[in-house]
C-alpha cells in the first residue's frame, strides 16, 4: 500500500511539473495575442522592448495613417524608433508643413518618453473621430521620436528626481543635447561615440522639419535658442525672437502649471541649454524653429502620477503642433512648372533665412503682420513680393515662380546689378565684361560675372555648379573649350582650377586642404565642398591640375613621390619659375626651390585624419596636382592685383600649354583596331597609372628622359616600349594589344552537345530536377556592408579559378559597389560567349535581392566541379553578379519594415533609378559605376531583383513609348514570372495596384511610370534587356523568410541562365574569314545588334520567326530568315560578306567626274577674268576633253576587272599650333 501511495504520488508531482511548463506559459501567451494594440492603462513606464513591441502593434493596426521606421541606433545598438503619423504615411507629400516631437534625449528624464508614446496612441486612436486631431494629421507631416537615448533610459531609476550623469548621458558619457554642434562650431565627436546625434543631425536636414518640440525633464520652464545669458543682438535674433516667445507661448497657455509661471523648481546644474544645444541646430542647419519644453521637476516621477501629467500636456502638445500651419507657405517653381529645392526663401529685417524642400515647397513661420519676402537661387532672377499679409492662425499661400536670364538682359549692360540675379546684394559697379576689372570679388559679384561670361561666350564656355558649400553655396566650375560641356569621344585635355578657395577654414572651421581621404574608408568626415571636388575631379579626365593659393609664393606639390614623378614636378615647377616675372624678385614668403615637394608646415598643413588635395589626387586618381602659391597675403589689397597679374598670367597660360608636351597616344585592339577603354599605362619606377578614355586616349606627364611604358588591359597581353621624351615636342606613343592566347574554339560536335543540354533542361521539369539535385549553400542571412564584402572575398579564395571580385566603383558615402564575375576561363574568354548580369540592391531598402544573389553564387561555385551539368553551364557562360547597387541605402534600411522608405534613396537622397540619363555630368556615384558597366558590356541578358510586390516588368519606364524589341522583352518578363510559383498567377494582393496583373508581368511604365531608369538605360545605350524582378510584397521582411524566397527564385534565376544560351549567335566575316568588326544585324527591321570587335554578335529572340539585315560598311547587304523555337537552340549562323566592288568602281567615276567638272568651272571663270589668254585656255580645254573622254574609258573598263590598286592617303599631318613655341 505504501509504494502504491508512493507510486501515486511521483505521477501526480510529474504531472504538476508538466502542467507548469507546457500549460502556463501557453495561458502567458494566450493574454498578448499577436497583432492586438491594448488600451493604454498609464500604469507604468515601457522599457526599450515594451515601446519598440507597443510602437510595431501601432504602425501594423494604423498603418493607413501610421508608419515607424528607425533613423539609426545607439551605442549599445537600441534602434531609435520614428513614428510617423499622416495620411499616405510612406510617401513624401508635396505642401504639407514637417513636425517633430523629440523625447527623452537625456536617458534619466523617462516622462517625455511616456507622454509621447501616449500622444501616439491619442492621434491614432482619435483620428475619424475628433475634428480637431483629424485635421492635424490631415494637414501635418507628425514625426515623433519617444527616446532619443534608449541607452540611458535602461539605467535610470524610477522615482529618481534628480538623476545621475551616468543616466543622463550616453553610453559614451556624453551629454546629447551639448553634442550638438553651435553655429560656428565644428563636429568634432565622432559617429561612435554619439551615433544618437549623428543619425539625428542626418534626420533634421534630409526633412527640413518646419516646427520641433523637445520634451525635457527636472524644469518647467519652456526655452528657445540662444535665450541665456547671451544677448538677442550677439545671437542674431530680431523678429525671430518674438516668434519664439509665440510659441512657448503657446504651450504654456495650455499647461495648468505652467501658466501660473511659478514652477519652483530645484536648480539643475545640468539643466544648459545655452551652448551646443539641439534647438541652436534645428534652428541655423535645418530650417526648423525648435522650443524646449521642460514637463516636470522631477525628471523619473513615479509611474502613479503618469496618468495626471498626460492630462496636464495633453492639450499643450495637441495646440502646439498646429503651431506648424501659421505664417507663410508655398512652392518655388520654374517657369516650366517644375519644383526648385533649395531656393532661398528670405524675410527682410531678418537674417535667417530657409530654403525649399525637394519638391519646392516651403514654410516660413511668421506672426501676423505684413512682410517683403525674397526667393532666389542660384542661376534665376530672384523674385520679391511686398506687403504679403500673414493673419493669426492660418499660414497665407504665396508661390514664387524665377525665371532664368535671357541672353539680351546679360549683354554688356552697365545698370545690371545683383539685385537683379541670384541673392540679393550690393551693386556691381560696371559690367565685369567690359575690361579686366581688378577687384575682390564677393560670392555674389563672381557668381554674376560668371553667369555673363557663360552668355557673352557661349560657343567656348560651359558653367556648371561642381556641389555645394556648407552653407549653401554653389562651387562654379567653368568649362573654357571648343566644345564645351561635352564630353568628346576624343580624350580632352584638362587643366583644372580650384575654386573652392581650398586652404582656408569653411564654416566648420575645417580647413578643406587637409579634409581629403587619406583612403577609401578612411574615418575623417569629408566636408560638403571636399566631397564635391573629389566627384568633380574623379569625373573627368584631368591631366594636371592647379590650385591656385594665397599666403606663400612658389610651387608645391605631394610628398612621398616616386623618383620618376618627381622629376616630372621639378620641371614643371621649373618652366613656372620661369615664365614668371614675380619670382625674379625673390620674397620672404617664398617655398625654397629646393624643397617644393615637402613646402612648410604653414603651407600645407598636415591632419591627422584627412590628407590634402595634392596627395589624394596623386594616390586615388590620374591627375597630377600642384598648389601655385602667388601672393605672401592671403588678402591683398585691390590696388596690387593688376600687378599680379601682369606678373603671372603668362606663367600661368605656360601652364596650361605643358599639358601638350607629355606623352599620349592610343590604346587599340590589335585586330579591329577600335580604342580600348579604361586601359592602364604605367611607367616603370613610379606607382601613379594613367588610364584610357571610353576611345583608348591617353595622356601621361613626364619629365624630359628614357622610359619603359607598360599598356594593359583585361583580356589584353601586355606592352612594353621604350620611349625617349623630348622637351620641346609632343612624344606620341600608341600601343597595339592582341588579346590573350584564346583556347582552341570548341568542336562542331561539342558544340552539338552542348545545345543538346540546354534542349534537355528546357523539357519540362528537367531544370527543376537538377536544381533540386544540386548541393544547398545555406548562406542565407542578411548581411552589413562589412559582413557581405568578407563574404564575397571568401568565395574568391575559396573558387579562385572561376571567381574574379573587383570595385566598380565607390557610393556617396565611400563604400565598394562590388561585382563578381563568374566563368569557368576567366582568363581565355570565348568570342561568342554570352555575358548575363544579376543586379540587387538599386533601392536600399529591397534587402531580399543582395542575400538571393549571394545564395546564387555560391549555389553555382559549390556545384561547379561536382555536378556535370552545372560545370558546363558556367564554363561556356560569363556571370556577372552585382549584389548591391546602394550600398550606403541598404545600412540605413531596417529589417521588418515591409514598407518603410528608409534606405530606399542613397545617401545624397536621390532615387538610383531615375538617374541613368545619357551624358548626366551630375550623376551620382553609383549611378556613374553601373552606368560605365553598361556601356562596355556586351551583355546578352540582365536581371534586376528588387522588392515590395510580386511582379516582373520590362522596358520601357518612360511613358508613352514602346520598344522596338518589345515581343521579345514581354518573353523574357514572362519566362521569370512562368517559373515562379506565384508571381504568375497575377493574383498577389501586396496593393490595389498589383492585383489582377495577367501573368505577373507588366511593362515598366504600366506600373511605375518615370524618366531616368536603369533597364531603358540598359536598352538604350548597352543594347542589353533587362527586366526588373520584384520578388515579395515586404521589401525587408524578416530573416527567417529569407529560405522560402530563395525556393520560389532560385528556379527563375536558372531559367534565366539558360536562356542566354538559347539565344541566336552568329559571326559575321568577309570572304577570306576575317571577322568584320563593324556589322550591323538589323533585326526585324528595327532592332540593331553589333558585331563585336572578332565579328560575333549574340542578342536574344522570342519563339518565331525573324528577318535579319546585315550591313557593313563597303560589303553587300545580306538578307537571312532565322526560326527561333522556345524548347530548341538555334545553332550558331555564320555570315559570309563579299566586297560591294560595283559600289566603289561607281564612286570613283563619281569622283573623277565632279573633279573634271571642278576644273572646268575654274577654266571658265578665269576667262571670264582674263580674256587676253584666250586663245591658251581653248588649248586647254581641248586638252581636258581629251582627258576627260580617256578617265571615261578607264572608267568603264575597271567595272570589267577588279581594282588592282587603293588611293594612297596623301593628306599631312599639320603642326600642333602648341609646338611653335618650341620650334
């Protein structure tokens, strides 16, 4: 009976055991059903989970009205959460005023992080049904940022009035609030240690935020910029300054405690907000007038009082958003209609001044009265409108519409004055135009004088903005050239002149010359003005630049030089020295003529983080660059520069002309003949390589002397010549590269394998079967910039003979765009291989694309050597695979965020793919990268991944126009979307807009029509297709649904493969079977595919039937019918070309006879003029009758026997004007 007992009992404890492990935590779960927002209970404080989980349940239960996205992280990595609240909560809405809440931004003041979580929940839950939060989030873009230091919050204590540093700080220990820059003060802290301020610094000038409120604690006083001790004039406040008082006004107004103006509140010695605070940021960088409001004495009150004090604000924090709708408002247009962002908005008797938004739209808070108000920018007529009534409560409507100058308003008009271009100003005295007027110029003056110059000269000068300064300013470049503001296909020769006074503090006290990389990712912050001369120069093709400075006198340039360059400075230094009138009298501040390339510390200062221009140039790029130093003051006086420059212009003329006295010459294919782009030259003993223009020019600065010059290229066997540079005239060098020892071309009957299986898997469910044959990579996770470059090094070294990785280039923010190619002879390319391109990325926040085409490539290398048929595929095929077009978009975008904006654009803010325009001179890096990619390609197919809808779409984006190919195009989309699972079934609900789309393929413009895309690039300029793939509803969904998106693409991502190879190939040749390097096969009429430089040609057809032309110059046309058949490869076409030779026999008789009449004209005129030689021009005559009848013959006679002989080229190379000089 006792071990029964005993018995029972062990079961029923077990059992109990049970209960409490699987039963309980059920029931847990089953009280916070997923999805559900709980009524608030203003019980209790969240911690950093609780917020982030009640902020996701908000934005997913209102997302009509509601989205939430993070602007960066904190030290210990807490996400800093944005809720956005507005109608179309994930679009940017032209005309609506940007408000911001900030709480919570030291980590010890916890009730403003509350209350502004409560105000969430209020205008969410509110909206529809109170008139008053229904207009507001109508009318208002509401932003609002419960905890701006999440870190701090965690260690703070409830019921802790007074606070700790530790709290209240950073994790970093730093004091949020005072890391804001002041208004002449430089940002010296780094990202690390206030990542809090950076992302928020970044947040305040992408919005341009209209009106803030940050919300503090341990006060009750509300404060503004620069009302401490410091006085109103010193701070640069006059009308603002009641603005202000305005709008504290109004929110202690509405606080029951506050009004009372009796707070007694202890003192807090913390409580600063004089120097470096955010206010004075919001207020000078940002547009945005900012009051801080402090809520409460005790800055963690006991969450007991939590439910009085959201009454207590509840109707301060709702009056003052509406705060954002009084004053002015409006758009800046083109007379074409066109928004202009960053036109000046400004406010006479006021010195702050804001600018428009992206769209031109504006806000400019003001008080009731009547104002004279000014907008202008750069390159327009400013406009200025008086007496423009602003009544309380309602913000008056006033849209300003610039026009540009015409030509005959800037002719040489003494009465044009800056009043009437760009920013207001003092008057210039006289055209600049009329005679050389030496004088200081102010930035006004000179952006006048060289918007005159650019009209008076139009056919030699081309005047552009290289960037902006910190403040706004333009950075003018002029072009001076025969052809300016054209890229020509014959490399330009370019001397480069700094005009952004670079050697001087900008206004963040940085000095400019020494803010350039030292490398790529290097950690110094590049100033707005240096970042725009490293794209302007990294743009062009520069031979030498100058940069002209003040302070010192003499030639300087970069130190650390190889012996081969700094003789080439030296001479360069040398002939300036002498070409100059001012250094035949030497002075005190002269840089000693033996030591110009190390100069002084006071020349060329040295930081320890950036480098200067000098030697970045001479590190990163192919320019070689100079300081010419030409007055001992930085400043000086007006009265001596006529004397300077009588002095220098001469010199500095000798300057630009040395460019033509260097080595250059061409890079050619050995066998067609055509220029090689992007070839190296490299000349023994120094590590500075030149590289090749888009036509193969090049030219390369060197000293008088004996050289060994190396030209390369990928593909390309090497050159090695020795070359003699003279000093007195230009030393042409051309090289001719022959490719590299190609592989004996397959045979007929392996070709005839091959195609047999690429027929075997395009039968039905044969690709299936082998790519769920294959061996998995299970590499799927989403990836940092950092993590996903390390990764493709490790595929590299790990497949080093089918991988090769390279930069294309760098983004915005200096992170690697990476393409990796795959092939199986990376080094021996076959003529008639054909080359497919995988794109992601092009959008930030589409994460899904990068880890696909990572998983992608390392599907193919790890099968490539153990499964057959994949080995193969990747032998006779070329793979480009390009990861991540955005990378600097993809670290900002935040995983879990199906339809958030964050990362979607660069970091310049523009959208990548309304950025491939033909020739943009302005385009952004990475735009730049891809688009050189295109353009040299050769690329048979190219395939985009992006994400946040289920579909495929097909040039072209632009409205209204249809491609000549578009049959084919529609195959290709449909053929991707046919072997998806569901994207072809065009029933996938992500929007409105994508459901019921037949087949799940739509031409681009069909469903999001806009200029500026990468596949009408792609089709337009790379002659490539390209169809973009979007692969999921969620842009960034979770990483756990990374695997089922992989097993819905990876079968369309090998379809896509083969279907390279079922395209038609051919080789075009002339009747001895050389290849013709120049045909033309005109497809259906329409479409044209070239031939490359070894005559083979690869495009791709849908099923049918197709008529091809083939054309060359001074060959008969050839006209063939070609079958193209969805489940067969059409097997390689050869085109045999004979000699059109009836076509030139009839252009020699043509030639000859107008020569014939050419002569006789001339005869008859000068008897006309001299008739006393009468008699001798009859002899004449009769002399040309004879002579003209026996050409006849001759004539007819060569259309009976081929010609035996060509004309000899008899034309002469004329003198370079540039080499008289020498001679």
């Amino acid at each position: 009976m006792s071990l029964l007992f005993e018995s029972y009992y062990r079961h029923t404890h077990i059992m109990s055991i049970l209960w409490l492990i699987l039963i309980v935590p059920l029931q847990i779960l089953c009280l916070r059903r997923p999805g559900k927002v709980y009524e608030e209970s203003y019980k209790g404080y969240y911690n950093y989970a609780d917020m982030t989980d009640r902020l996701h349940r908000f934005s997913q239960k209102y997302a009509h009205i509601c989205s939430l996205s993070s602007i960066g992280k904190s030290v210990e990595g807490r996400e800093l959460w944005v809720t956005r609240i507005t109608t179309s909560p994930t679009a940017d809405i032209p005309g609506k005023p940007r408000f911001k809440y900030v709480g919570n931004i030291h980590g010890d003041e916890a009730l403003s992080r509350q209350l502004l979580v409560y105000l969430i929940e209020y205008l969410l839950t509110q909206f529809g049904r109170d008139v008053r939060v229904t207009e507001l989030v109508n009318r208002t873009d509401i932003y609002i940022m419960a905890s701006m230091n999440p870190d701090g919050f965690e260690r703070a204590v409830e019921g802790d009035c007074t606070g700790r540093s530790a709290d209240r700080e950073n994790t970093k220990h730093h004091d949020l609030d005072k890391s804001f820059p002041d208004r002449d003060e430089s940002f010296s802290k780094t990202s690390e240690d206030i990542p809090e301020v950076t992302a928020v610094m970044q947040w305040i000038l992408e919005k341009r935020f209209v009106l803030s409120g940050s919300l503090r604690g341990g006060s009750m006083k509300a404060t503004y910029p620069f009302n401490d001790d410091r006085s109103n004039a010193a701070s640069g406040l006059t009308t603002d300054d009641a603005l202000f008082r305005h709008l504290t006004h109004t929110y202690t107004v509405n606080h029951p405690i506050m009004k009372m103006n009796n707070p007694d509140c202890p003192d807090d010695p913390n409580n600063s907000f004089g120097h470096g605070g955010m206010q004075n940021y919001n207020y000078f960088k940002g547009n945005c007038f900012e009051v801080t409001f402090g809520l409460n004495c005790c800055k963690y009150p006991p969450a007991s009082q939590l439910s009085i004090e959201w009454t207590k604000n509840k109707e301060a924090l709702l009056a003052y958003i509406h705060q954002a709708h009084i004053g002015v408002r409006g758009f800046v247009m083109t007379s074409s209609g066109f928004g202009l962002p960053n036109a000046t908005i400004s406010v006479s008797g006021t010195d702050h001044n804001i600018t428009t938004w992206i769209f031109g739209d504006y806000y400019r808070l003001l008080l009731p009265g009547r104002y004279e108000i000014t907008a202008s920018s750069p390159g327009y007529f400013s406009s200025t409108v008086k007496n423009v009534p602003v009544i309380e409560g309602k913000a008056t409507l006033l849209n300003f519409t610039l026009e540009k100058p015409a030509e005959e308003m800037l002719l040489l008009d003494q009465s044009i004055t800056n009043d009437h271009l760009s920013t207001p100003g003092p008057p210039i005295s006289k055209s600049p135009i009329h005679t050389l007027d030496f004088q200081h110029h102010s930035y006004d003056e000179m952006e006048v004088f060289l918007q005159l110059l650019s009209v008076v000269f139009p056919s030699i000068t081309y005047l552009k903005s290289a960037g902006r300064s910190v403040q706004g300013r333009n950075l003018y470049v002029m072009e001076i050239s025969t052809n300016p503001g054209v890229d020509q296909q014959v490399f330009k020769k370019r001397v480069s002149g700094d005009l952004s006074n670079i050697g001087h503090d900008n206004s963040h006290q940085v000095d400019l010359n020494a803010n350039f990389p030292k490398e790529s990712r290097s950690g110094n912050t590049v100033q707005a003005e240096t970042e725009a001369v490293i794209n302007w120069i990294k743009a062009h093709f520069f031979v030498l630049t100058a940069s002209i400075r003040g302070g010192f006198r003499g030639v300087v340039y970069p130190s650390s030089l190889d012996s081969v360059d700094e003789d080439m400075f030296k001479s360069v230094a040398e002939t300036y020295y002498m070409k100059s009138q001012a250094f035949q009298e030497p002075q005190a501040c002269d840089v000693p003529r033996t030591r110009e390339r190390k100069g002084t510390k006071h020349h060329r200062p040295v930081a320890s983080v950036g480098t200067d221009m000098l030697t970045w140039a001479y590190h990163s790029t192919d320019t070689l660059a100079v300081d010419i130093g030409l007055s001992c003051e930085l400043l000086p006086p007006e009265k001596l520069l006529s004397e300077y420059w009588e002095k220098n212009h001469g010199a500095l003329l000798h300057f630009i002309q040395q460019v033509h006295f260097f080595v250059s010459g061409v890079v050619t294919d050995g066998q067609s003949g055509k220029g090689i782009a992007n070839a190296t030259v490299m000349v023994e003993g120094s590590g500075h390589h030149v590289h090749t223009s888009s036509t193969g020019q090049y030219w390369r600065p060197l000293a008088p002397g004996s050289y060994q010059i190396t030209a390369s290229a990928s593909g390309y066997t090497p050159v090695s010549v020795s070359v003699h540079v003279l000093k007195t005239r230009v030393e042409p060098v051309d090289f001719k590269l022959n490719r590299d020892t190609l592989q004996p071309f397959v045979e007929e009957g392996e070709q005839k394998d091959f195609g047999k299986l690429v027929e075997w898997l395009l039968a039905p469910g044969e690709l299936d079967q082998l790519v769920r044959s294959l061996i998995p990579a299970q590499t799927l996770q989403y990836r940092t910039y950092k993590e996903r470059s390390e990764f493709l090094r490790g595929l590299t070294v790990n497949f080093p003979h089918i991988t090769r990785l390279y930069s294309l280039g760098q983004s915005t923010e200096f992170r690697t765009i990476w393409a990796l190619e795959i092939a199986g002879k990376l080094k021996f390319p076959q003529p008639a291989e054909p080359k497919i391109r995988f794109l992601a990325g092009v959008h930030g926040n589409a994460a899904v694309g990068p880890e696909l085409l990572l998983e992608f490539a390392s599907f193919l290398c790890l099968n490539y050597g153990r499964n057959p048929t994949i080995t193969k595929l990747i032998d006779r095929s070329r793979i480009l695979i390009l990861p991540c077009v955005n990378p600097d978009g993809r670290e900002k975008a935040q995983e879990g965020l199906c339809s958030s904006s964050v990362g979607y654009n660069n970091a310049h803010g523009t959208d990548l793919d309304t950025d491939f325009f033909y020739g943009n001179a302005s385009a952004q890096p990475e735009t730049r990268a891809v688009m050189d990619l295109i353009s040299g390609g050769t690329f048979s197919l190219s395939v985009v991944l992006e994400g946040g809808f289920l579909l495929a779409t097909y040039p072209y984006d632009r409205p209204n126009q249809h491609a000549q190919n578009e049959e084919t195009l529609r195959y290709l989309a449909s053929l991707y979307a046919s072997s998806h699972p569901l994207m072809h079934l065009g029933k996938q609900k992500c929007t409105k807009k994508s459901a019921g789309i037949p087949g799940g393929v739509l031409q681009g413009a069909d469903f999001r029509s806009h200029t500026g895309s990468m596949k009408d690039f792609s089709l337009d300029v790379g002659h490539c297709p390209e169809i973009t793939v979007y692969t999921g509803c969620c842009t960034f969904p979770s990483e756990a649904q990374l695997f089922s998106l992989w097993m819905e693409n990876r079968l369309p991502l090998f379809r896509m493969l083969i279907e390279v190879h079922r395209g038609l190939s051919g080789v075009v040749r002339d009747s001895k079977g050389r290849p013709v390097s120049d045909a033309v096969v005109v497809v259906n009429g329409s479409m044209n595919v070239h031939a490359d430089s070894q005559g083979h040609f690869n495009t791709l057809l849908a099923p049918g039937t197709h008529q091809l032309l083939v054309q060359a110059h001074g060959y008969r046309q050839e006209l063939q019918q070609v079958h193209m058949f969805s489940d067969r490869v059409t097997g390689p076409i050869v085109i045999d070309f004979t000699a059109d030779r009836a076509r030139l026999n009839q252009a020699v008789f043509v030639i000859t006879t107008a020569s014939l009449m050419s002569i006789l004209i001339c005869a008859l005129l000068i008897w006309h003029l001299r008739s006393a030689m009468f008699s001798r021009l009859q002899d004449g005559l009769r002399w040309l009758h004879q002579k003209r009848d026996v050409l006849r013959m001759e004539a007819i006679a060569s259309e009976k026997s081929p010609l035996q002989q060509e004309f000899p080229d008899e034309s002469e190379d004329e003198e370079d004007p540039f080499l008289v000089e020498g001679h």
